[in-house]
C-alpha cells in the first residue's frame, strides 16, 4: 500500500542523533560543530539539557547540495604539489 500525497504531508518530521549524522555525511563531531557554527551545516535542535539532535531532512538536502568531486580539478585547500626530491649535491663528490 503505497502512501498519498495527504499522508505524506502529515508526516512529522524524523530527528537523528550524532551518530546517524555521522553515518551519513562521514564528519567528526568537531568539523560538525564547526561547521554549524560557520552556517555551512544544518543547525542541531536542543531537546533537552543534554539531548541534540537534527532534522533528517535538511540533513538529506545538505548532502544533496554537495557538488561532485572533479578528478580534474583540485579541492581548494589542497596542499601545494610536491616537488621531485632531490640527492643532495654533495653525495655527487668525488674526494679521491
């Protein structure tokens, strides 16, 4: 039995813990926080004194607006490339 368009839109909305967040996008609770606190990451909800928790639906449509990966392209805070080692110049003496 399939639901209507009615049902659905009486629907309550599902709140997820830490954990589920995690298991979703892959982050620590530290870049979590940060980036809450940065605006970049849906805000967490104050249930209690010592409960969170976040709306599974904006949760949903954050990871949805994330862009892909290009393999092309490099992430803007990549490191600079790394340049070829070089052998120190004088292990290249001769001292006969």
């Amino acid at each position: 039995m399939s639901k209507t368009v009615e049902q659905k839109d009486h629907e309550l909305p599902r709140l997820i813990g830490f954990r589920e967040v995690r298991r979703l996008c892959g982050l620590s609770r530290a870049t979590v926080w940060r980036m809450e606190r940065a605006g970049i990451f849906p805000r967490r909800r104050q249930l209690s004194a010592s409960k969170v928790a976040w709306m599974l639906s904006e949760i949903l449509r954050w990871i949805e607006d994330r862009q892909p990966v290009l393999s092309e392209s490099k992430p803007e805070n990549s490191p600079p490339e790394s340049k070829p080692i070089r052998k120190p110049s004088w292990l290249d003496r001769d001292d006969d």
